[in-house]
C-alpha cells in the first residue's frame, strides 16, 4: 500500500490529517476484509508485517516506513469510528499510539509499559475492565498469551507483530510464543 499523495503533503498519523484506508492504494479485495474486522464485535486482530527499521545505521535519522503502524492506526481509528460510544485502552511502551484524532481522545485511555515483560499484567488489567477495544501495540512472548485470552473472554482485541513472517508461518509463530491451539 502507498498513500495517495500525488504531490498533496501527506500529514502524520497524529497530526491535524486522519488518514483512511481509502487514501491508500490498495487492492480493492481488502475492502471486504477491513469491514469484517471493523463490524466484528469481539475476536482479536493481528496485524502482522515488518516495523519501520533505520535504513542506514550511519544516518540515525533514515527510516525505511512499512506501513504497519499506518495500517495499524488507521484501523484502530475505524473500529472507534464505527463504535462512537467504545472506550479504548492502548497499551503500549511508546505514549505517540495514544495520540488520536480529538474526536477520539476522550474515549482512549493509556496503560504505558515500560518494559515488555509489563504487557500481560496491563492487558489483564485492561480486559477486566472490559474496554470496547484493547490495543496491544506490540505482540511479544510476553503478551501473546495474556491478548488471545482477553479476546477469549470477549474482549475485542488489536495487537500488531513485528515479523518478516506472513500467512501460516505468522500463526505459527504466535504458537511459538506460548499461546494454546485452543485459543
């Protein structure tokens, strides 16, 4: 996917623009998909693609932008939308995913962690007050387990993971970290 700027500034996720899926050149097959995961009422989605990774280590400041955090975003933004009176909990080491559109910020809340270990104590915490969206900004060993049991427990649940892996390798790798095939 790319955005559509044709020699339009494409602004920031988190600046005065909210980007859709539709400012994106996509295949026109994910719009069905999309709309299935957004109209979904409990369950958990997993985004799954490779994070932005510095491009040259000798130039700290070049990033190579995949788009997971965008997509991720954008449909987080569209659950809430669809959904005007669900509270959100983020929980994530980095406060910039909590920061959403205005018409958003009443209805999100930040759990922060400080080390990733923290994650599945947040996210128990988090599903017990059962929040019309859980976001895991990052599906590790140490939260896999503690998302799939919140989804489990009717939660709905959004979690991204950083891996080059797609299709049944990426289901693969969340077995690996310690989820149950039942879940």
């Amino acid at each position: 996917m790319y955005p559509r700027s044709r020699g339009h500034p494409v602004h920031g996720l988190h600046g005065n623009v909210m980007l859709k899926l539709r400012d994106f050149l996509h295949l026109p097959q994910l719009d069905a998909l999309v709309n299935q995961m957004v109209a979904d009422e409990t369950g958990l989605v997993v985004l799954a693609g490779i994070e932005a990774r510095p491009a040259n280590l000798d130039a700290p400041g070049t990033i190579i932008s995949s788009g997971l955090s965008a997509i991720f975003n954008i449909l987080m933004q569209e659950i809430l939308l669809a959904r005007p009176l669900a509270q959100a909990v983020i929980i994530a080491e980095e406060r910039a995913l909590a920061r959403v559109p205005r018409q958003f910020s009443r209805r999100v809340r930040l759990l922060q962690v400080e080390t990733p270990q923290q994650y599945a104590q947040q996210i128990e915490i988090a599903a017990r007050q059962r929040p019309g969206l859980l976001v895991v900004e990052s599906l590790t060993q140490d939260s896999a387990a503690a998302a799939f049991q919140a989804a489990r427990n009717g939660v709905r649940v959004l979690a991204q993971l950083d891996t080059v892996l797609r299709g049944a390798a990426v289901a693969h790798q969340i077995l690996e970290m310690g989820v149950p095939r039942d879940h």
